[in-house]
C-alpha cells in the first residue's frame, strides 16, 4: 500500500475511488467504508484509497479538548493496509486547510489534485470550513463534477450505531469485550518493552514493560490478554496503571507471558486486551499480592482457553 503524505505528492492514482474520514480505531463502521471503497475499485480496475488527516482536526481545532486517538498514524497505516487497499493519503490539517470551503475542496483537492472518479463516505460525513458541507451539499458536488457518490449507512452492534466515540467509551470503562465488538478486533496498545524495575521478577512472574506511544490507556486493571511479537501470539496477564501495593511505582503497562523465558528488550510489540479480570487494589503484603496473581493467571488462561 502506497503512503503519500501531502496533497501536492499524489501521483499515479488508477481511477480512484476515494473513502474520506479520520477513521481513527479503523471500527466497523469504518471498515464498511474501506471495503465499499475496494468492491467499487475492483468494479471499475481503479485503485482503492483513504483520503484523511494527520493531525486529526481536533487536535488543530480545539487542542484543550481531550480527544486521545484509538489508533495513532502508524498502527492505523497498518490496519487500513491490511485490508487491502491501494493507497492512503494523508492531508496536512491546519487552521489554513481548515478554512478551505467545501466546494473548493472537491474541485482543488479531490478532483485536480486526486482525480477521484468515485467517493464513498460514511452517513454522517461532512466536511469543509465549519463541516458546512453534509452528505446532501456533497451529492450535489457530485453532479457538478461528475463523480459517483455512495453513502454507506450505520453499522450497528447490540443495538447501537458503532463510532469512535463508543469505542473510547468501552475501553476507558475496561470494557474490552464490547471494545472488539465495535472493533472487530481487541483493542491494543504497541510499543517497545522497555526495563522496568524488576518487581514482577522478584515476585516470580516477570513482566514485558511496555514503553507506549499510544494515548488511549484502557482503565487501570488487570486483564486477560494476548501479546504479538514477530507475528506471533503469546497468552498473558496484562497490568495497566500503577501498583496500589508498593505506591511509589510508576504507572506502567505490562504483561506477564505464559510460558515464555527469551529475552525480548528493544521489541516492539502489539498488546491487545481481551478481558477485564479485576481492579487494582493494595494487598497487606507481597505474599497476598503473589497469591492473587496466581488467581489472576489461572483466570486468564480460562478466559483465552
């Protein structure tokens, strides 16, 4: 899949059909999106892309709100990649871009600059100064400039449209069944494990610490998780927050990794969350604190049996 970051580096687009939005978690309601975008690209022998922002525009627009994104730039490249499409574009978000109209929009960016043939966005899409373009506004653009539009409706779960916000939702609460839900997948964290300070060896179960670029922390806990190094799955137990038993510990995310002894610092490696087993909570010494950890194993394992 080709990156191209900038509006001025697009070069060499077969017919694309464009799917516009942020898709940060890359949900499934984005993957409707995504995939509607690669059966019409098939259909015409063009190239299926992603047309969104680096930084998302709340970020730009209103930096004070606290928006921690599901899926930072590179694990969503990774994701969007897997599902098969031809290309991402990223378009530099500023105050600038921001105040482009949504007419000039079309015209300058996605028909001189991309050549869009065919554009697939989301129910609820806008776009343009102020979001004044909405799904109507874009269909007449549509006409104008001779592109097809389709609008893919709400994907829903349980009884509820599937969206970033809920998905933010379910893993601030530690929600992480209903995270993969929304996700079609667990929710997880990447980063490079990183040293510690050795607590979990000391207690008889080691932990991989894992230094995160990630922003969106699922709720304190323990939990019942799966660790991808090198393609490869590993059962844990995953800590999140910091250690209410010794409270000079900083806040950490860690796992421990069922029958596995190699040394894995400088990794980079991918966290997901499957289950929440329990809270934090402070044990009168580290002997209790052992006992429940060998609960906590023991559950985990019956959870990803």
């Amino acid at each position: 899949m080709r990156v191209i970051k900038g509006t001025n580096k697009i070069k060499n687009l077969k017919s694309p059909v464009l799917a516009l939005g942020n898709f940060d978690g890359v949900h499934l309601g984005h993957q409707a999106i995504l995939k509607k975008a690669m059966e019409r690209a098939d259909e015409i022998g063009g190239d299926s892309a992603v047309f969104t922002f680096d930084p998302h525009p709340v970020k730009v627009l209103a930096p004070e709100k606290y928006l921690p994104l599901i899926t930072p730039t590179e694990k969503k490249i990774k994701l969007i990649e897997e599902l098969g499409l031809s290309a991402i574009i990223f378009a530099e978000f500023n105050l600038d871009f921001a105040n482009i109209n949504p007419r000039r929009f079309v015209n300058d960016i996605l028909i001189e600059q991309v050549g869009a043939k065919e554009v697939v966005v989301g129910f609820n899409y806008a776009f343009g100064k102020g979001r004044e373009g909405g799904i109507d506004f874009l269909r007449g653009l549509a006409g104008d400039y001779g592109f097809k539009l389709h609008v893919v409706e709400p994907v829903t779960t349980g009884g509820a449209v599937v969206s970033s916000s809920k998905v933010r939702e379910a893993i601030w609460a530690g929600k992480a069944g209903l995270a993969t839900m929304l996700l079609g997948r667990p929710y997880g964290m990447e980063g490079v494990v990183v040293a510690g300070n050795k607590r979990g060896t000391t207690l008889g179960f080691p932990t991989a610490n894992i230094g995160t670029n990630g922003e969106l922390f699922p709720k304190s806990g323990v939990y019942a998780a799966v660790l991808v190094l090198n393609g490869e799955r590993y059962k844990a137990v995953a800590n999140v927050g910091k250690h209410p038993t010794f409270p000079d510990d900083p806040f950490s995310v860690e796992a421990h990794i069922f029958d596995f002894n190699s040394d894995i610092y400088g990794e980079k490696v991918d966290l997901l969350f499957v289950e929440r087993i329990r809270d934090d909570m402070a044990f009168p010494t580290p002997t209790d604190l052992v006992e429940q950890i060998k609960k906590d194993v023991l559950k985990a394992k019956e959870i990803l049996r």
